[in-house]
C-alpha cells in the first residue's frame, strides 16, 4: 500500500504527515485481499479558508486506488487532526461497504472468498 500526502493552504509538517500516515496505515488490514503494491492512497489536507478563524476551516479528503474501482471520502472539521480522524473512520466505512458488496470477509485472510 502506497500513501502520498499533499497539504494545500498549510505547512504538512513532519508530526503532522507522520500522524496522517499513521492513521491511514490502520485501514491496511482491511486491504488484506488485495495486492500491496496495486493499493495507492492518495490522502490531502488544506485549510479551505485563511480569513476564517473559526469553523470548519480544515478539509481531509482521500483517493483509495484499488485495481477496479476507486474508494473515496472526504471531511471537514475545526481541527487538521480531527478532519483526518474523521476522515479515517469513513475510508472504514467505504471499505466495509465495498468489501460486502463484492462478497468479500475482512475478516479472512488475503484472497478468500465468502
């Protein structure tokens, strides 16, 4: 599984990329079916607003590049590490409704079917 991180409207410092890596890198044992190298997430964080100082300012949104279809979710949220927290728990969701409806377990080890 391949994770590339793009900030826009804000400095990706290193904590910061570290803890979206971190995060994102949780979903990988959902993605136990597919190969390693075909999975590529593309995940950005921005601040959607430098004149608002309140308020959902901070926008997560991420790509999951599976090899026949594309997995997608984006949040919104005050805080940078709250919107990818957010952002994380419905990439799970994405993931658990695309692996129900492919007849895909999760919970099963790599290439096992139903």
């Amino acid at each position: 599984m391949h994770i590339f991180v793009k900030a826009t409207g804000l400095d990706l410092t290193g904590p910061l990329k570290t803890y979206i890596e971190d995060k994102i890198n949780s979903l990988n044992k959902l993605l136990v079916h597919f190969d390693p190298d075909t999975v590529k997430i593309q995940v950005e964080i921005a601040r959607v607003s430098r004149h608002h100082r309140r308020g959902e300012v901070y926008r997560a949104e991420a790509n999951i590049e599976l090899p026949q279809d594309v997995l997608r979710a984006e949040e919104t949220s005050d805080d940078a590490r709250a919107a990818v927290d957010a952002l994380k728990d419905k990439l799970k969701r994405e993931i658990d409704s695309y692996l129900s409806r492919h007849g895909k377990d999760h919970h099963r080890g790599h290439g096992e079917e139903q």
